[in-house]
C-alpha cells in the first residue's frame, strides 16, 4: 500500500516532470555541432507511454501536456501540436491498460507502436495541411522506428532504476477503474 500513499504519488508525479526536464536539457545540450543524418528517439514520448501504461496514476495528462508543450517551445517545433498528439496517445493507452496489464511484454509494446505510428502520420499530416515547413519523412520515420526500438529500454529504466511497475489488479481496485 506504500505506492498508494498520496506522497508517493505526488513525488512520482513531479518525478515524471523531473525527468522529462532532464531529458529535454541533455537533448539540447550542444555536443554536436553538425547536423545529423539521423533523429534520436524520442525519449519524452516513450517514458509518457510507459508511465502512461505502467502506472497511469504517476503521469496525469495535465503533466504530460506541460512537459510536451515545453518541449515543443524548446525544440522549435509547432506549439502545442505534439503536447496534444501525445496526450490523446497517452490517454489511448491508458484506457487500454487494463486490458494491458494481464498481457505480455509483445502486445504492449506493439500497442505503443502503433500509437506512436499513429502520432507521426498524424503530425506530418497536420503539418501539411497547415503548409508548415518538416523534416524530411526519412528522418521522420527514422525518428519513429528509433522510438519504438527504444521503447524496451525506456521500460526497463522505468521498471528497474525508478520503481515505475504495472497495477496488481488490488491496486487498480483501490485507485478505481480507470488506473
């Protein structure tokens, strides 16, 4: 019951923002000064979904949006666009988790596949339809297959270093139905 007290949930919970600000900081550290012929994962989305999926009570959407929002300001990219895409994915996910929790490791992750594919045919999307300037689709899907790889290790992180671990039905009873 001690991952159920409500310190231990706030504490997750601005763990999440903690971590989502490290992430973005050493994303924009300037250790290359080249451009890249590829994209890194995107680590942010990974640790939201496998919060999201894990313990959705650790990552509320409100904490996703600001962290994704502040990413998109951070990183140039259209404000509010991938805040909003990965809030519904996480919001996605975290109603399927229930059904998750009895699966094996296979079907989450190609859950948060698809999800993520989705994301990306979306954004590219919207993005063309406002005739906004993008990156190349190579580096695009470059990104999204990198992300998906990732996905493993950002779990095992999660699981391993910060104590993130899936609802035993109990738990889910005690936080309700939709956790």
């Amino acid at each position: 019951m001690d991952n159920l007290s409500p310190t231990r949930i706030w504490l997750m919970r601005l763990a999440f923002v903690g971590l989502g600000l490290l992430i973005m900081f050493f994303h924009l550290l300037p250790l290359d000064t080249l451009p890249r012929r590829w994209a890194p994962p995107d680590l942010l989305t990974a640790f939201a979904f496998a919060w999201s999926l894990r313990r959705p009570d650790y990552a509320p959407a409100i904490s996703i949006a600001l962290v994704m929002l502040i990413a998109d300001l951070m990183f140039h990219r259209p404000p509010g666009l991938m805040a909003a895409l990965v809030v519904m994915g996480s919001e996605y996910l975290k109603n399927r988790a229930v059904g998750l929790r009895d699966a094996s490791f296979a079907g989450e992750w190609l859950a948060v596949c698809l999800t993520l594919a989705a994301i990306t045919i979306l954004n590219r999307l919207v993005l063309a339809l406002m005739a906004v300037g993008q990156a190349q689709l190579s580096l695009s899907l470059i990104q999204m297959v990198l992300t998906m790889l990732a996905y493993p290790l950002v779990v095992l992180v999660t699981q391993s270093l910060l104590g993130v671990r899936k609802l035993t039905p109990g738990d889910a009873d005690a936080l309700g139905s939709r956790a």
